[in-house]
C-alpha cells in the first residue's frame, strides 16, 4: 500500500510540475501550414460541390451594434483536410473518435522537392525514408511525417496543382504521393502516427486503387492532405498542432496545422 500511495504521490507531483511550467512560445517560430477556405479552395474534381459562405448578416443591427455571421457548407476532403481512418477502413476510427492525443507530436519532413521537378508524378521510396535516417536518426514511433514536394507553389491553380481542371473527371490527374511500400513502412515498421503532404492526395494522381489510404486507414493512422509551408519546417525538432473539427461519424473534414519550429 505505501508503495502504490508514493508511486501516486511522484505521478501527481510530476503532472503538477509540467502543468506549472507554461511554453514558451518565444523559443518557437509558429508556421502556418494550412490553406484559407474560400471561393479557391481545390477539392477533388469528382465532389458535388466547393466551399460555400452565405453572409447572414453584415453590418448596423436593430440594437445599433455591429453584428457579422455567416453559414458555411463543404465537402469533407477538399483544402487543408485530414482523412480520418474510416475513410478507407470501414473498422476505421471516424473523426469524433480519434483520441485527441494523435492530433499533435513529433514533425518530420521528408524534403523530396528536386525529384519532383523530373517527376510530377513521383512516389516516396524505402530508399528516400533510408536516406533521411543516415541523416537524422530513426523515425520514431509516434511522430507525424510530412512529406515536402513543394506542389503547393501552384495553389489555387487546379490545371496545375491536379494536373487536370476537368470537374467530374479524376482519371487522368498528376502530382507526387507516397509510394506502397514507404507507407508500409511508416505505418507499419516506423508506427507513425500520421502522415501528410502538400498535395491532393497522399497517393500519387494517377493512382486507381488508393493504396496508402487503405494502409493508413487499417491501421487507424491520419492523413493531412492539401497542407503548405512545408519549406518553413525543419526535417526534425519542429511539433505539430493538426485540430479538425469534431465532426460526429465524418470521415474527414477541414483542418488547422501549426508547426512549432524551434528558433
């Protein structure tokens, strides 16, 4: 008994010691890594619909005070966004269920950028995650890997950005993913918790099959699609802050990613 109240007693003295000690977010440069929603916004060509914002009311109110609202509606997967797990698994974690803790942790950016610029329609290799472990250590369990390809320069350019601006035709689009066997693993080796890119899809454009969504997805690991900045993120040492709405059995919705970058 005394054994399991000293245990208690340490557990609790040390929460309260965290807690006690605000951050200091003068240590960090905070980077936005998240596109405005508005009339530009790019969603996938074959959704129904963009993003809508109807002004409800705008100005001088009876009470003679500023009053200013609006209602809005989407499609799940379009802009900054994250793929819930249900997306693709159908035992998957929807959007309200994924525990809040696998919203924030560990950034890494793999930078494949100059590949890019030879092939539009590059995939992340075993090889390019073997690369960047001579260079920076392992990946560890837990972290969020984004993938940096530098496409989000073409935003808000569909033509470019999807490689095709037909609206209901996703069968010929181009831009980098991740490749099968690097998301394997990621996901199933590295046990990362997320993984992103600053494209459409963390599967390439020409993909039928979507495999790395059907891998993240059973194993319950997220997916941040349509992010930016990625070039203000150092490959390690950055936190990542990805809150989405809370959006009751969805399989996705918009997103707000912050990159803490030490200074």
């Amino acid at each position: 008994m005394r054994i399991v109240i000293c245990l208690f007693t340490l557990l609790s003295m040390s929460i309260y010691a965290s807690s006690a000690e605000p951050i200091d977010f003068d240590r960090f440069n905070l980077v936005d890594l998240s596109h405005s929603f508005d009339g530009d916004t790019i969603y996938w060509p074959t959704s129904p619909s963009g993003f809508e914002l109807e002004r409800l009311s705008f100005g001088i109110v009876d009470g003679g005070y500023f009053y200013a609202a609006n209602s809005f509606s989407t499609p799940e997967h379009g802009g900054t966004h994250i793929d819930a797990p249900i997306h693709f698994s159908e035992q998957g974690w929807s959007l309200d269920e994924i525990p809040v803790d696998r919203f924030l942790g560990s950034a890494i950016v793999i930078d494949v950028s100059d590949k890019i610029r030879k092939d539009q329609d590059y995939r992340l290799t075993v090889s390019d995650i073997e690369q960047f472990e001579k260079v920076y250590g392992r990946i560890k369990a837990g972290a969020m890997v984004l993938m940096r390809t530098d496409h989000s320069r073409y935003w808000p350019d569909a033509a470019k950005y999807l490689g095709s601006d037909k609206h209901g035709d996703a069968s010929d689009l181009h831009f980098p993913g991740y490749g099968g066997a690097a998301a394997k693993l990621l996901v199933e080796v590295r046990r990362v918790n997320a993984i992103g890119i600053d494209t459409a899809s963390i599967d390439y454009g020409p993909s039928k099959d979507f495999i790395v969504h059907q891998i993240v997805g059973k194993h319950n690991v997220l997916g941040f699609e349509n992010l930016t900045h990625l070039d203000k993120v150092s490959p390690v040492g950055a936190t990542l802050i990805a809150l989405p709405m809370k959006i009751g059995g969805g399989s996705g919705g918009p997103l707000r990613v912050i990159a803490l970058v030490p200074r």
